[in-house]
C-alpha cells in the first residue's frame, strides 16, 4: 500500500482553533500520528524493527488507527489488542480494511481490562519473539515526540501561561508540558481526567468516557508536572462538544470536548494567562453516538443540565458522568497525595 508523506503530515498537523479571548486550541485531525510514527522511525533507524515485522499494541482509540495506517505504508503485520466494549463494529473494520488483526477481548468490568489486554499482548511475543511493541504507555519516544507540538505553541502563540491536555498515556501532556517549560518555566498544567479512572488516585471502576484516562499507571504519566487535575465526566464532554459544534464549528470528539471545558474555565478564571488546549480527535468516529440523540436518549439520567464549572474537591473520589471535579495537585507524585480508601 502506498501513502504520500503529505498526507501523513497533513493528519498529524493540528489546525489553531480560537476558543476564547485567551485561550487557542490545537485541534488534529489524528494527533497519534506524531507519536506512532517517531516510535517506529526510531526502531527501523536502530534495527529494533525490521522489514516486513509483525507489530502489536494494546489500545483503547486513535493510537491503534494511526499504527494501523503507518503498517499498512510500511508493509508490516500487526495486531492490535482492545476491549470489546471500546470499539464499535465500524471502527474495527475501518482497522481490518488497513490489514491490523483485531482481538477484543471480554470486558465484564466495563474498566478497558487493560490487564487482560497486556496478558494477551505479552502472550503473542512469546509465541513469535521477534515482534516489536511500540510501547505507548512507557515508550519515551512518545513524549518525546511531542517536541512538535510544543514548538508549534511557542511558535503561534508567543505566551503560554497554562497547557491543559487530555491524560491517558500521559505522552502529549506530559511530553509537550516538558518541552513548553523548558521555553516558560512559570507555565501550569492542568490535566484532565475521567472518574473511575486510576491515574490520580481514584479507584477503578466502570468509565463511559473514552480515549483518557486508564485502568493501570503508565510510565508517561508524570505526576510531578502537573498543577492541577480535572475529572470530567461523560456528559459534561458530550455537551462540550455539541457546543463546540454549535457555536463553533468545530467538530471533535468527546476527548477534545473535555479538553475545551476545562481550558475555557481555564481561561474564564485566569484573563489575563494565555491558554494552550490540546484537542486530540476529530469527532467522525462519534457521528452515530455523541452526535445522535436517539443514542443519547438511551443513556440514563440523559438529558442533564450542561455543568459550567468544576466542584474543588479536598479529597479525591469519584462522581457521576454529568459531573466535573477539580483537585489542585500541585506538582507531587503519586504517592505524596492521600488516595481515597477501597471500598468492596
């Protein structure tokens, strides 16, 4: 298969989207585009990975889509490793059509089984022990690719006083904060989150938001860089987005809506700091469900009154999917923060 390198460029390359007075949006089209293809330029350039090589990732959303298009250019085999409940028949076959084998595996939890999924992963590498993993959860060239982005901000905007980015890997937060401080050492990071999700200290559990947030810690998750965090619910995103669309017209999906909630407040709070909001998906995957009110209609306690601002939690703790929270986490680790007691 045959791709011009434009067309990567062009996916990979976020337009400037104005949301506020203060606050300017990257929007891509694909931004796990960047990271994919560093990782594999960097493994082919040190033989790490060879022509014709079979590849595998465990992946939840885009990152799996922009590996799949990069194996497809290149003529490698892979294989991709999800949740039955995070991919629609649609997207699987759209992967499918690009030469990836899928396997869904089982979800009874409803929290990703990101366990099972890595046991499945690590299984098919022992079966066929030349097959490259790109790593995205721990590989550095997925910060590290994000070098780009924040040159970009740097570049376009001049000032950047807050960044505020989507967590789930923790590569283009954490990777573009990392470069962005290095230019302005003053600059605060906001990270949004989901509840349910354990990369600040909530418990796991059952999450209807996508494509953030995780059931298992990352080693691009640094919590260090981060200044504050929000939990964003699922329907606080989805009205996000429809009125990105409305208002906007700007049509991204329910991560990027996240995204824009908390960097307008962001910027509403803050007038006179520059904000810089990093919107990672375009919303054509959630045409038939966030953008569909018959799917809607289906989703209890749907329809809700869009929140406007977040609740300043003392203690962390999960909420409900219309809610939105705020804990200021003021640039410690993990284990520095009380965690909330398990309950069974």
């Amino acid at each position: 298969m045959s791709f011009d390198v434009d067309y990567f460029r062009a996916l990979e390359t976020p337009r400037l989207a104005r949301l506020g007075p203060n606050v300017v949006a990257a929007a891509f089209p694909l931004m796990k585009l960047m990271p994919a293809r560093f990782i594999l330029d960097q493994a082919e350039k040190s033989g790490e990975l060879k022509a014709g090589a079979h590849i595998v990732e465990t992946t939840s959303g885009t990152f799996g889509m922009a590996v799949a298009l990069l194996a497809a250019a290149r003529g490698f085999h892979l294989t991709l490793v999800t949740a039955a409940t995070l991919i629609d028949q649609a997207y699987q076959e759209r992967l499918e059509r690009l030469g990836a084998k899928v396997v869904a595996l089982a979800d009874e939890q409803g929290d990703g089984n990101q366990t099972g999924r890595l046991a499945h992963l690590r299984a098919v590498m022992e079966n066929e022990p030349d097959t490259f993993w790109t790593r995205q959860y721990d590989s550095p060239g997925n910060w590290q690719s994000y070098a780009r982005l924040a040159e970009l901000f740097v570049r376009s905007m001049g000032q950047v006083d807050w960044l505020v980015g989507c967590i789930g890997t923790g590569g283009s937060l954490c990777g573009t904060g990392t470069f962005l401080r290095q230019v302005y050492p003053h600059l605060k990071i906001a990270a949004v989150d989901t509840h349910r999700s354990v990369l600040f200290g909530q418990p796991l559990g059952k999450r209807m938001l996508r494509g953030l947030g995780n059931s298992v810690l990352p080693a691009n998750v640094r919590h260090h860089l981060v200044d504050e965090v929000h939990w964003v619910g699922a329907y606080a995103a989805y009205h996000s987005v429809h009125s990105l669309f409305r208002n906007q017209g700007i049509f991204m999906g329910p991560t990027s809506g996240a995204a824009a909630l908390v960097g307008k407040w962001i910027g509403r709070t803050n007038p006179d700091s520059v904000v810089a909001v990093i919107m990672p998906d375009e919303g054509h995957r959630h045409a038939n469900t966030v953008y569909d009110d018959k799917w809607l209609a289906t989703l209890p306690g749907w329809p809700c009154t869009p929140v406007r601002e977040p609740e300043t939690l003392v203690a962390i703790e999960p909420r409900d999917e219309w809610e939105w929270t705020r804990f200021e986490w003021s640039r410690r680790l993990l284990d520095e923060v009380p965690q909330p007691i398990a309950t069974s």
